[in-house]
C-alpha cells in the first residue's frame, strides 16, 4: 500500500473543541485545516482517480453521523486515496477484528500449505488431534481442514449460545471436538468460532510456532505492519476466530494483498491458487442468505462481485476486484444500544453511496 497522503479527517475532534467555551476561537483555524488537508488528500490521489470533492464531502457528512463508526479508508490500485478517522479514533488506533480474524486465520492456513506445513484442504484433523478424537464417533474423524476453514464440520456450534461455555471450559480444543454432531463434515453451514480456533491450533502444531509468531513471520512482517499478541486460551493457543488486533491501515494491507494475487515487492506471500479457492462459494448463511468461502464472505455489493472479512459490530475489510479496490471499516465492538441499526446504516452508505462513487471515478479515469 501506497499512502497518498497522511490527510486525517478527526471530525469527532473538531466537535469536542467546539464545546470547549476556552477555545471556541480556535475552532475556525482547525476546520479551516482539516479541510486544506482534505484538499490535500484530493490533489495527491493516484493519477486518474479522484472522488468529485462534493462526493467526498456528502460522504463524510454521513459518515461523521454514525456515533459507532472508528474509521473508512479506502485503497484503489495499490494506493490509499481515502482515510477518515471519527469519534476519537486515528491511525494509531488498533481495531478489535473480532469474527474478521476468521479471515486472517484463513490466510494464514493458506501459507502453512503453500509452504509444505499442511498437505492441504483434504488432510483429516485426526492427524492433529490422534488423542482428542481417540474415542470419538469415526464421523467425526473424517473431518477435513477444509471442513473447518468453510464452516462445514458438522460440530455443533460454540458461537452464540454456547459461546460463553466454551470460553469458560479448561480445554477449548477438547471442547469443540467434543460437541454433538449436528450434520455430516461437509453439509450444512455451522458457523462456529471453535472451527477457526481448531485452525489456530492446527497452525501452531504443524508449523511448531505459535500462530502469532507464524503470523508475523510470513504475513505481517513483509506486509510491512504490526502484529500484537492477542488472547490465547488455556492451553497457550491463540484464539482462531476472535479478538485479533490491527489497524485499518492493516486492514487495507490484507486486503490489498489478495487483489495483488499474493504478491509484495515480488515475493510471492500466499499463492494465487490460495486466493482463488478462498472465495469460491462452498455454503451459505441460512441466517444472511450470504456465501462463504474459505474464511472470506461473499456477496454482491452495488454489483460488483465482492469477498469481504466480516467482525461483530461493524469491523470489514471488502475486496472489490473489478474495481481493484478496498474499503476498511472499523467500528466499536462494545454490544449496546445501536449495534444492529449501525450495521444497516454502514451497509448502505458503503454500498449506495462510497462504492458506485469509486466506480464512477474509475470510469471517468478509463
């Protein structure tokens, strides 16, 4: 990722100076700088491509409106032409990924393959957990990594109702694999974040580091960004699924990575046929209606085919191919009053209104 600029939009913090009756006279200058640096962000975009500054303008407005919202940056062809920060948040800020981290732990299952870890999708988890599934039903032991990586294990699900059992339990590997069987490896969509943290687990034995060090090892170091420690469970394995941190920065950086085909600076970091198989339809959310593929969402946003990492409360990172483009954005991850309405609210102004605007840039730069 190139950074056109290091334009910030802190609008949240513009309204917080305003209150201050001590420093009303100051307000004007800092509005009068914020928006020469949105000048600014719009005078270095990549060449071609520019959002109409009425566009921008209407689109931060309504973004600025939304109290849940941290951030919106968006990447078109290797370069960050939008990044807006709001309600106190700013490039520094580290977002909880929440369920995103699904997709991270994805990718990362796709270097552990590409580079001999793993033999592949088909491989048995048995092979990882001889001990754990020892007495379990043989159905069971069919499971497949892929079966995991798309939602398909069969297990009964941790997520939910049954999420705070399992985090509580002295063994979450055991746990999981000890759930009821509620379809065949391979049928229905479970959704279930005992499914990634078996991938978490997977990683760490086949690789013999933790899937913190195996992360910032292949994926985050050449990406360029900061990896931080994030929870691990009893056992010391970093949880596959969940509370992951990174900044929208980041964010953008994964994103950009699967448009590149998995390439930075010539190294190859995943290969093409990883990205490929990551966001092939394999089931779908009976809840959302939405595809899955291998830890990636997939849907049709303004219509154009897109995959995206999808966390609790409003954390994505959308992957628009067509359009070689990506737009992060970060939320508060706190439950409470407005959560549900935020989703629907970011839904639209990202689909209505931020996406048909880089499309019509993009024509107007063809």
């Amino acid at each position: 990722m190139r950074t056109s600029t290091t334009c910030r939009v802190l609008e949240s913090n513009y309204r917080a100076i305003a209150t201050n009756k001590n420093v009303v006279a100051a307000v004007g200058v800092v509005v009068a700088a914020a928006w020469m640096l949105v000048s600014t962000l719009t005078a270095s975009a990549p060449a071609g491509f520019l959002l109409a500054p009425a566009v921008r303008d209407a689109l931060v407005t309504e973004a600025n409106e939304l109290p849940r919202l941290r951030s919106l940056l968006v990447s078109v062809d290797d370069e960050l032409v939008e990044e807006h920060y709001f309600n106190g948040a700013s490039e520094r800020h580290v977002a909880n990924l929440k369920s995103a981290s699904k997709t991270i732990i994805s990718i990362l299952v796709g270097i552990a393959i590409d580079h001999g870890h793993l033999t592949g999708v088909d491989q048995p988890i048995t092979d990882f957990f001889p001990d754990e599934l020892a007495d379990s039903d043989p159905v069971t032991r069919t499971i497949t990594i892929g079966d995991l990586l798309s939602m398909r294990s069969g297990l009964e699900t941790t997520s939910n109702r049954n999420y705070g059992r399992w985090v509580q339990s002295r063994n979450w590997v055991r746990h999981v694999l000890n759930r009821p069987m509620a379809d065949v490896p391979g049928g229905r969509m479970i959704y279930s974040t005992g499914s990634t943290h078996l991938l978490s687990a997977i990683v760490t034995k086949a690789t013999k580091m933790s899937t913190l060090e195996f992360g910032r090892r292949h994926l985050a170091r050449p990406l360029g960004f900061t990896l931080p420690a994030w929870l691990r469970d009893p056992q010391g394995i970093y949880f596959g699924g969940n509370e992951m941190q990174l900044t929208p920065r980041a964010m953008v950086e994964i994103g950009e990575l699967y448009l590149r085909g998995g390439m930075v600076d010539g190294l190859e970091l995943v290969s093409k046929e990883w990205i490929r198989e990551s966001v092939v339809p394999r089931t779908q959310s009976r809840y959302s209606r939405r595809h899955y593929g291998y830890g990636w969402w997939l849907r049709t946003l303004a219509g154009y085919p897109t995959s995206y990492a999808w966390g609790y409360g409003g954390q994505f990172i959308f992957v628009l191919a067509d359009l070689r483009a990506v737009v992060v954005a970060t939320s508060s991850p706190i439950p409470g009053e407005g959560r549900r309405s935020h989703r629907g609210e970011l839904d639209r102004l990202i689909e209505r209104q931020l996406i048909p605007a880089i499309a019509r840039a993009r024509r107007v730069a063809e």
